[in-house]
C-alpha cells in the first residue's frame, strides 16, 4: 500500500513538472515571437531602434515599485516591446519626417495603437497584450486616443506603459527634434500629474529617478 502512494505521489510530481516545462516552452515562445515583431517595428523605423526595449525596462522597474504581481510585470515587459508594432504599417516618409506633421499625417500615426491591437488579437496570448497596446496613447482626463478613455477605465499596465513611452520619447532624439533630455521629461510627467498621467504611476517614475533606483541600461 505505502509503496502504491509513493509511486501515484512520484507520477503527479513527473505530471506536474511536464505541465510547468510545457508552460515555460510556451512563454519562451511568445517571448521569441514579440523579439521577432519588436526587430520588425526598429528596422522599419531607425529612430525607434532601442525604444521599445527602454520603454519596456523603465515600465517593468515602475510596476515592480507599485507591487504588480508577476505575471503583470511580464505581460507589461511584452506589451512595450510591442507597444509601436502599428507603426510597421505607417510610411516611413511620416514617421520620419523632420517638420511639423500636417493633420492628416497626425490622425494617420493615431491609428497605430489600433493597428497593433488588431494585429496582437490575431495571437491567443494568455494575457491582455492587445488591450495594453490599445490604451497606451489613452490619458487619464479623457483626451488620449482612440477611445478617450478616463481614469479607472484604462488598464494599470497602460498607465505606466504610457508614463515609460513619454519618459523614454521626450529625452531621446527624433526626426523633428533633438533630445530634449531626462530633466524635461521628468518635468513634463510632474506638471501633468493627475491631468494627463496617473498620480501613482508619476510618483513611482520620479521615485526611482530622484532616488537612483532607475537609470536606462541601453544609449540612444
């Protein structure tokens, strides 16, 4: 009898071990297939080479000082490596352009979080990917795009992929600016605290910052 019990306990253990093996080959796969789309999105587009993946560090560091559970941390880390794979279906000539984006150009880059979405919805990831994607240009006074969502209505992910891609955007060089350097983007995320950032993804960011916690691994 005891040896029938050591000998079922032996075979769920194995059972359980091939499970967990089976779900960490599936992770290592969705994470080789977001490297793969990420690559896509910075060869398309030079001035986004590295982007997504400083997006994606400083996002991780704010969720983990706001005490995200694991596997939220991972799907934000996926979801900004592919927070601009709308941007592969925009032409280079208005990504990269050096002047002022007429309207037409400008409603144009504001479809790529719905572009992304639709192509992210095509994958049965096991986490919301798509949906953080969606929110990341949405802001918490309504006036974000493409839905106007407000406040609680935009996932947590969101709110710090947001506050990462702003950080990230405005101390780097782009096609129509130089770098404007982290100084002014701290500035900008504190003076729209509560207006177009959320409060406690703020206060997190500029917490690491201010405390040497955080700094980007990665040059631009």
């Amino acid at each position: 009898m005891y040896s029938e019990i050591v000998a079922y306990a032996l075979a769920k253990q194995q059972d359980e071990q091939r499970i967990h093996d089976s779900l960490e080959q599936v992770k290592r796969t969705f994470h080789q297939t977001i490297e793969a789309f990420s690559s896509i999105v910075e060869i398309s587009d030079p001035y986004t080479a590295g982007h997504q993946h400083r997006v994606a560090e400083l996002a991780v560091a704010i969720g983990k000082h706001l005490r995200l559970e694991k596997d939220q941390l991972e799907a934000l880390y996926m979801a900004s490596l592919l927070h601009d794979l709308g941007k592969f279906y925009i032409p280079n000539q208005i990504l990269n352009k050096p002047g002022r984006l007429s309207e037409i150009e400008f409603n144009l880059i504001k479809t790529h979080p719905t572009l992304g979405y639709e192509v992210l919805t095509k994958i049965d990831f096991p986490w919301p990917i798509a949906d953080m994607v969606l929110q990341h240009h949405e802001r918490v006074d309504g006036s974000g795009y493409p839905y106007g969502l407000e406040k609680d209505e935009i996932m947590i992910e969101s709110k710090i992929l947001c506050v990462a891609d702003v950080v990230e955007s405005i101390s780097s060089h782009r096609p129509y600016r130089p770098a404007l350097g982290l100084d002014f983007a701290l500035r900008e995320i504190k003076e729209q605290r509560g207006t177009l950032y959320d409060e406690k993804v703020v206060d997190a960011c500029l917490f690491l910052f201010e405390h040497g916690r955080f700094h980007f691994k990665t040059t631009v």
